[in-house]
C-alpha cells in the first residue's frame, strides 16, 4: 500500500522549485507544491499516471486544500491525513467539509479541545458530530477521521493513545452508535493527559522545594525570587507550594531554616553568628527571635539540651542537604560558642 499526502498551498521553501518531496512514514510520502491551477492539474495527471502504473495494489491520497493557509509541513500533513479515503482514490479536502461528512470548523474544535484540555468542549463536540452524520459512507470516513485526530493529538502531547487494534466500524450499527464509539477512546486519551500533568506536576513541586531547601541561607528568598527563578508567576509560586506542603510559601520557608538550624546547633560546633547566617537571617537578635517562638527555647537553651525534646524531625533530603553543606564548608577548626 502507498500513501500520498499532497500538501497544497504550503509552499516550496526553495523559491526556484515547484515541488518538494517530504518523508512523512514509511509508506508516506508528502508532496508541496504551489498553489496554482496549472500546478493542481499536474498533480492530479501525476497521480493518475501513478494510479495506472500500480494497478490493482492499493494507493491511497488525501490532499490538504490550499484554502486552509496552513503554517507548517505539520499541519498540512494532519489535514492531508484526514482527507485521506478509506478506498483506493483521491480525495480533495475542500475546506468545508471532509469525506466523514462533518465541518472542518468541528473537526478544529474537537482536535484543539484535546490540546488545551477542554474534555467537556471535545465530548459535545464529538457528540455534535455524531448526531449530524447521516449515511453510512459519511459516518464511516468520520469514524476513521476521528481516529486519525486522536492519534494526531496523542502523538502531539507525547501521551499514550488506549486504542483496541480490532476497533473497526460497525456495519450492523447505527452511523451514531458507530460515532459514539470514540467517546471512550477519547476519554482514555484524557486520562493520560491528566496522569502526565499530574506527574509533571509533582516533579516541578519537588524541584521548587529542593530549590528552596538549597538556596535557605539567601536572606532575600522569597516567592517572588523563587519566580523569576522558575519563569512562573508568583501566585504559581504559592500554589506549587500549598499543594505539595499544605503550607504557605513564609510557613514552609520558616520550617526548613528552623529544622536546619535546629540540626547545625545539635551536629556541630558553629557559632550562633554562623547559624544566623546559614539560616538565612541577617541580625542575630531576629534569629533569637524567631528560633524562641518556633521552639520556645533559645538557640542557646537549644543547644544545652541537645535538642532532646522531640521537635527537630528532618526529612532524608534536608539531611543530606545539610550533610553535603556541612561537608563543604566545615572549617578546619570550627569555633566553639561560649
């Protein structure tokens, strides 16, 4: 089987070429050339001097109208794919409708609701296009259209696409039973997009805490320092951290600096001066300060107690965060505090 997208309108990038040949699949392969008439006619002579040259093999060729002003080869190549027939043939895709039988204006909205996350819009838009394809002919291209779509949309958002190989239009079956038949698929296909938000998510909350956690000591960290960092807004900021900590930003950063000058006062020999400064604080009356109302003692008393009474819990990565700077900036012979 050969497969031909002729890709009309999207010109050449070479402006002394009429055509241009691009690799698509396989079995695909693209041809861009001017949007001209003489230009069409030749395309269609080529590809009935091809399509008498193959015989009885199966060739297949959708092309992407040039009234489409599509902006990349991308484009051109999904508006190919769709027009493409389910028989051996050519078929234009006029801009108005395609061989399912449904808008392009559908189509559009179906496929950018499932690029901006609309699951709602997509469903109803899926459900319009069922309820408008009346013969089986039409129904069947939608059918096979809609596919196309969601394979396109998956393969975009680099998400799996839940799709049974044996799924074929049902012949016995209503053209909207058939067309509802893809609401599943797309549904899986939402789900996947929703775990990889999720996950991407989760790794952008644990790469803005280990951020904060390392850049403690700068006594001028705040959300809005930590959002010109990530190129976020700085409500985005506030929001990764309530929902990774069930803290605000102040209350989370007031946890790691207390918890790490909890441990610096228990595990080494610094100075208070030097625990101020490594805990981000500028005036050692502020960290007194601070210390005595998260712990109720002072940094001293603290110390003298060796933190025994049960309120320094460290995570294993503000342990090995404070390991590793302890590790780097030890001095050789740390000063004791009187």
């Amino acid at each position: 089987m050969l497969k031909m997208m002729l890709l009309g309108g999207a010109q050449p990038e070479d402006a002394d070429h009429d055509y241009r040949c691009e690799i698509i699949g396989e079995r695909e392969t693209g041809l861009v050339f001017r949007d001209t008439p003489a230009h069409i006619e030749v395309v269609r002579s080529a590809f009935q001097s091809l399509q008498d040259w193959m015989g009885e093999r199966p060739l297949l060729c959708g092309i992407s109208a040039p009234a489409h002003c599509v902006g990349d080869i991308q484009a051109a190549v999904r508006q190919a794919h769709i027009a493409m027939p389910q028989k051996q043939g050519l078929d234009f895709y006029n801009g108005t409708t395609n061989p399912g039988g449904f808008t392009r204006m559908q189509q559009e909205r179906f496929y950018q609701g499932i690029l901006s996350d609309d699951e709602e819009g997509a469903l109803k838009m899926l459900s319009e296009i069922a309820s408008c394809t009346h013969s089986a002919d039409m129904a069947r291209g939608a059918f096979y259209s809609l596919h196309i779509m969601l394979r396109s949309a998956a393969e975009e958002l680099d998400v799996p696409l839940v799709w049974n190989p044996g799924t074929v239009y049902d012949a016995t079956l209503r053209p909207e039973e058939n067309l509802m038949r893809m609401e599943q698929p797309t549904r899986e296909l939402f789900r996947s997009i929703h775990e990889k938000q999720e996950s991407t998510k989760a790794d952008k909350e644990k790469q803005l805490l280990q951020w904060v956690r390392s850049n403690s000591a700068d006594c001028n960290l705040s959300a809005l320092v930590a959002a010109e960092y990530f190129e976020v807004p700085e409500k985005r900021i506030y929001e990764m951290v309530r929902r990774a900590t069930n803290m605000t930003f102040r209350e989370y950063l007031l946890s790691v600096r207390m918890k790490k000058a909890a441990s610096l006062l228990c595990t080494t020999n610094y100075s208070i001066n030097e625990i101020t400064e490594k805990c981000g604080y500028q005036a050692v009356s502020t960290f007194y300060r601070i210390f005595k109302k998260y712990y109720d003692v002072t940094p001293s008393e603290f110390r003298a107690r060796g933190g025994t009474d049960g309120s320094l819990t460290l995570s294993a990565e503000e342990t090995d965060l404070l390991e590793a700077e302890q590790a780097e900036t030890s001095p050789e012979n740390p000063e004791t505090e009187a």
